[in-house]
C-alpha cells in the first residue's frame, strides 16, 4: 500500500513541476506561484519517493 501512495505522490509531484515548467514559459517569466509550485512539486516528489523506498525495504 505505501509503494503505491508514494507512487501518487511522485506523479501528483512531477506534475506540479512540469505545470510550473509550462507556466513560466508561456508568461515568460517565472512568478512567486511558479516558485511555489516549483518547491512543493519538488518535496511531494521526494516524499513519495521516500516512501516507495520503505516499501520497497
């Protein structure tokens, strides 16, 4: 069950930091929601990658 949490969390994280990715180039610049985005994509991501971690053993 965690592998698959952690799972989601990596999608729901790369996700976010790809429409940050997308966001910024389409305005041209990159704003404080942009940079928000960017650092929390960022820690989902790497929070469910340290589940699927414990899952994995």
């Amino acid at each position: 069950m965690m592998f698959y949490t952690g799972f989601g969390l990596q999608l729901i994280g790369l996700t976010a930091v790809t429409l940050c990715l997308f966001s910024g180039v389409n305005k041209g610049q990159y704003g404080q929601l942009e940079f928000l985005q960017l650092v929390g994509g960022s820690l989902i991501f790497y929070v469910g990658h340290f589940f699927r971690s414990k899952a994995q053993g």
